[in-house]
C-alpha cells in the first residue's frame, strides 16, 4: 500500500542510516526528502510543511535519550510525527454487534461488507449480510453471491423496494447474537434523500458502529465526505478502500484524520481476506522499513498455522535438520494471495540491500516461483523430501520432467533450499537478530536497537 510514499521514506531512512554523522546539512536535506514524499502522495500542503518543519526542528534541538545514536533518534522523530498525523485509529469490539456501512456509489461498500465478514468470521464469530441497498441494479445479487463465496446468509427479500422493511423483517427473527452487517445503498452525491434514508435506517437498526466506506482514490476529498456523513448520520469510523494501489492514499489518511472521524479499516487488495484493522502506530512502521511484528504474527494466525507445529519446524530450521517437506508445508501456506506481501512488509527492510528494488512485479514473479517450486516438489518421492541431498544426476532429470520444468529450475531450488538452511544457522548465532524477532511494541520502535546493544 501507498508503495511510492513508502519506498520514498525509506530512501530517506537508509540516507540517514549511511550517514557518518548527524548534522544541519544531513536534516535539511531529510527534510526535503519527506516533504517532496509527503505531496507526491498528495498529503495537502500545509500539512506536509507542518510535519517537516516539526521534524527539523526536533532533530536540531532534541537530544537523543542516553544510549541511543543521533542516528535512530532522527528516524524515531519522522516515526513519531508521521503517526501523530493519522489520529488513534478505532478499537474494534470482537463480539456480536450491529454494524451499518453506509457511502456514495462506487466506493466498494458491497465489497466492503464481505471483507468485514470474512475479518469477524477469522475470529470466530457468527456473521449475516442483510442487503439493505434498493436502488442499485443487481446489489443484492452481488451480496449473495459475495455469501456463498464466504458460506454464510445473506438476508434480502426478493422485488422489496423499501429497505425499512427488510432491515425490520430482520431484525423480527435475529435476536443480535450474531455480527450483522447492513449494505445501505448509496447515491452519486449526498443527496437530502440519503441522509433521510439513512437517518430512518439507523433509528430502526440501532447500530453498535456507523462505518463510512470512502475510495481512497479521491484523496483530500474524503476528508469533506467524512465531515458530511459525520454531520448528517454521526459515523463512528471510516473504512478506506483501495489503499493498495493509489497515489493518493496519504492524502485521504491525513484528511480523514483531521475530521476527527477515525480510520478503523484500510482494504488493501482485491481478495476478501485483504482488510486490516488500521492502527497508524504498526502502519507507519511497515511503511518506514522498521517491520511489524504483530502484524506477522496475526498472519501466522490467520493462516491457521499450529503453534506446536510451527514451533518443532522453527526448530528444526535452526538446527539445520529441515528438509524439503517441511519447506513445502511452509511454501503451502504462504502461496495464498496476498500473504507473500503481508509477510515482507511485516519485517525490517529499511537496512535491506536491494530492498528499494522490491515492488508489486517482484512480488508477483516470487509468488510464481513459488507455486513452480510447489509443482517440483511435488514430482518428488517422499524418500527425496525427507534427504534433499540425494537429489542428484538422473533424479534431478526425472523431477524436471514430471514438474514440466528445466533442470536448471530444480537446481535452482536445491539452491535456495540449502542457502535458507545456511541462513538459519547464521541466524541463531546472531544475537541481534534474535533481540529484534523477540522486540514488541511499546516504548521502542520495531527495528531499531539502541546503540550500546549493537544496532
């Protein structure tokens, strides 16, 4: 997400980690660099210049905390001012509630509701659609289809034109033990007719939460429509959608945030599972490089991986007793869309050589190759799996040909094999990484050490 505004801080963050020493050249120079990043994401001007001049002023007067370099002080400063700009974000209560979306056409509401199902339904809540919108062609056909792809009811009447009878028909059988999520429908502006509508509707639903649906794409925009739902329906957070591939995804953060209205969601892709709960703490970590740990945690979970399993592989891996097999468990999992992305954000990258070269092609051509290597493994016999270092000669040539691939393509992966297993072993005589794996969040920032423990 907002990938231009990211890789461009993180330029910022690797020319100060490289520079010798901190001094007004250095700052100023950073300086430039974040505002420039700032209004290419179209963060609105004022703002922008607000937040540079905050941080030069800090890094020229502030004296870093005793053990800490000049260095990481600079950097936790842009930290601290980036975040101070998004708000606090939005508790989200996991627990049966009435949730009403409400927005304009176009802005991914429909969408919007099945990604929020399948979120509480990963926490293991019951969850319904009820398919309030009226007046648009074919949205409750959308919303349907949207619940057997997630396997769960939908609730709509058939040829009902007035959504105060669906919503009390509704909520007549449901008795609230359950996540309800109403799709309210919409307009191409906020026209008098809506707000009535809307107004109707909540006085009959009597929602936990009023979340608005906003398209981050209009950018500084969505801070006026903010304001105009907050005034006519009174939300109680905002959902931003398409935050994966927009230029103007800062600009619709920091404007949201100066209404008041709080972020509670960021849809980042196109799969029901792309939806996270927006916290701008860990938001601004992964965009600066410094790595999320919690997120990378919640991953593991979400992909529903067994703790005691996970821990006996990650043993294995830093013993150098891991084979192929439980490489190809690991590979399974992380193939899903969107999770190879999830994973490489969640973890420090600023300090990565060759981590400003890492964009959406990359990751694409390294989700490829993993389901390549997938289809190779599969072509091997068990025996094969659990000893990778008989794969030699004539079985590398009979692998090739029952993957459908090349030689080179099944020693290419024995490569990377070996080399992740040299990895690990490095790995567990590393005390600094080990230190920044274990590192949660609190008073310290994800991926930065104090000076005197080896950063």
């Amino acid at each position: 997400m907002l990938e231009g505004l990211g890789q461009s801080l993180r330029e910022t963050i690797r020319k100060i980690t490289k520079a010798s020493y901190i001094d007004k050249e250095i700052v100023e120079d950073v300086v430039r660099d974040i505002q420039r990043a700032l209004l290419k994401s179209d963060v609105n001007v004022q703002l922008a210049l607000k937040i540079s001049k905050k941080v030069q002023e800090r890094a020229m007067n502030e004296k870093p905390p005793e053990g800490m370099s000049p260095r990481n002080y600079m950097i936790r400063i842009i930290y601290e001012e980036l975040v101070s700009i998004l708000g606090k974000g939005k508790e989200i209560k996991l627990k049966p509630q009435k949730i009403m979306l409400v927005g304009l056409y176009g802005h991914g509401k429909t969408t919007t509701a099945g990604k929020l199902a399948r979120f509480f339904m990963r926490k293991g809540l019951p969850v319904n659609l009820i398919a309030c919108d009226v007046h648009r062609p074919a949205a409750m056909e959308q919303l349907e289809q949207i619940g057997m792809q997630l396997n769960i009811p939908v609730f709509s009447i058939k040829g009902e034109n007035d959504a105060k009878k669906i919503v009390s028909e509704y909520l007549k059988i449901h008795k609230g033990n359950e996540v309800a999520i109403f799709d309210t429908s919409g307009r191409h502006d906020l026209e008098e007719s809506l707000i009535d509508e809307l107004k109707v509707l909540k006085e009959i639903i009597q929602p936990d939460e009023i979340f608005l649906v906003l398209d981050s794409t209009i950018g500084q925009m969505a801070g006026k429509q903010a304001k105009s739902f907050n005034d006519a329906v009174g939300i109680t957070g905002v959902i931003l959608t398409k935050m994966d591939g927009t230029a103007k995804g800062g600009g619709a953060l920091s404007a949201v945030a100066e209404t008041g209205a709080p972020i509670a969601f960021i849809g980042t892709g196109e799969h029901l599972d792309d939806i996270e709960i927006f916290d701008p703490k860990r938001f601004i970590s992964r965009l600066l490089g410094l790595g999320d740990l919690q997120t990378l945690l919640e991953t593991a979970k979400d992909l529903e991986i067994d703790e005691e399993k996970a821990e006996k592989t990650a043993e294995k891996l830093l013993s150098g007793k891991f084979n192929l097999k439980d490489m190809y468990e690991i590979w399974e999992q992380i193939s899903r869309p969107g999770i190879l992305q999830k994973i490489f954000n969640s973890i420090p990258t600023f300090s990565l050589p060759g981590s400003e070269k890492i964009d959406d092609s990359f990751m694409e051509k390294s989700e490829e190759k993993l389901k390549k290597y997938r289809v190779i493994l599969d072509s091997m016999t068990y025996e094969e799996l659990e000893n990778p270092e008989i794969i030699k000669g004539t079985r590398i040539e009979r692998i090739a040909r029952g993957s459908g691939t090349r030689p080179e393509d099944v020693r290419e992966l024995l490569k990377e094999f070996n080399n992740m297993v040299k990895a690990m072993k490095n790995m567990k005589g590393n005390r600094k990484m080990m230190r920044l794996l274990k590192k949660q969040f609190g008073k310290e920032i994800p991926g930065l050490e104090d000076e005197n423990q080896g950063s």
